[in-house]
C-alpha cells in the first residue's frame, strides 16, 4: 500500500522524485456571469418610454400628472367657490313690495341665467375630468390611455371656458366656439406623436415643408 499519498488528501505537497504518482488538487472556482448583456424592460415589451416617446406625452413622469391633475381638481373647485359678479348683498324688492333679489344668491344667475348654467357647467366639468384623471393615474393607467388624455384635455379647456363665459361682453355662442377650438388644440398637441402634430400643424395653416 501506498502511503505517499492519501486519496484524501489531493492537496498535499509531492515528496520528492514521485512527481508522476502525486495527485493535484483542483480548486473549485465560483461560475462566472451570465454570457451577454442585460435584457431591458423596455426590450421585452415594458411600460418604460423609448426613446422616440420621450419627448412626448407618453414620455411624461405620472407622478407630476397626478400632482397636475390634484391642482387642477383645487383650481376648478375654487372657481365654483368665486361665482362672477359675487352674491346680493341684501334682499331687493319690488315696487310693489316683492322680493325680486334675494341675499345670497348669485347675480349671474339671476342677471344672466345661461351664461351661468354654462360656468357652472364648465366648472362641474372640471372638476369631474380632473378627478377622472386623478382616479386612472392612481389606479396605474398608461399615461397615453384615452382616460388620462380625454381628462386632461376637458379640465384645461374648462379652465378657458370658465374665464371667457365670466366675461359678459362677448356672445356666448362665441365663447363656447373658443372653447371647443382650445379642447382641440390641446387634444391636438398631447395625443399626437411630435413627427405627426407637426404634420397636422402645417396641414391647418398651409404651411410649406422649407418655411
């Protein structure tokens, strides 16, 4: 029996002039990496912006959409808290002795009802659109979903609509025009891709490709 070199052993040093009978031990190494580079979310079909989106709307961070879809939720209800031409101050009566203002009630409704069945409209509209927002961006809707940008579009145009119709001198067909012309330009601008707007863009005002 051998006894220069237990099995047990492997790494015991050779004793001299046995070099070809001693058995060498292998370390062990800890596999190395993975061969290749790191798959991406956005590779495998993710919710992460490209780089072609970024500059966008789908491009946007949904936590500074929900904080824009809060202050507009504040905005629209501070608007319906400011009624235009404020409230009677005191009850005014009639030749005859009956109540035609009473206090408290708003003298844009009672001096010109539809312009303020409009405002208060535009206000609920507001108001509603913002909190939709609010709603689908919590509940983790894609930033470019219809919800998200029908929403916004409806609670910035109001906020026009609210300013132009507390404005007695223009007509109020007039206002609801302007409205309606705001809400498509601002549909226009964020459910559009940049290449595509700026197609459309020149399509409305006959632009030229070199100007």
């Amino acid at each position: 029996m051998d006894h220069q070199y237990p099995a047990m052993y492997p790494s015991a040093p050779p004793t001299p002039g046995n070099m070809e009978t001693a058995l060498v031990g292998v370390a062990a190494y800890p596999p190395g990496p993975a061969q290749g580079l790191p798959v991406r979310p956005q590779q495998l079909g993710g919710g992460a912006p490209t780089d072609g989106d970024r500059s966008g709307w789908a491009g946007n961070d949904p936590s500074t959409l929900l904080v824009v879809a809060t202050l507009l939720t504040a905005l629209a209800y501070l608007l319906g808290l400011s009624m235009p031409g404020g409230y009677w101050q005191q009850d005014t009566p009639s030749r005859d002795g009956r109540v035609v203002y009473r206090a408290g009630d708003p003298v844009m409704r009672d001096l010109h009802r539809p312009r303020y069945w409009v405002f208060r409209a535009a206000i609920w509209a507001g108001v509603a659109s913002s909190m939709v927002m609010t709603l689908s961006l919590l509940v983790r809707m894609p930033v470019g979903s219809r919800h998200v940008l029908w929403s916004f579009s409806v609670a910035y145009s109001s906020l026009v609509l609210t300013f132009i119709v507390s404005q007695s001198r223009t007509h109020l067909s007039l206002d609801i025009l302007i409205w309606v012309a705001v809400l498509a330009l601002i549909w226009l601008v964020v459910s559009h891709h940049p290449e595509r707007r700026a197609r459309i863009v020149r399509a409305i005002f006959c632009c030229n490709r070199d100007n």
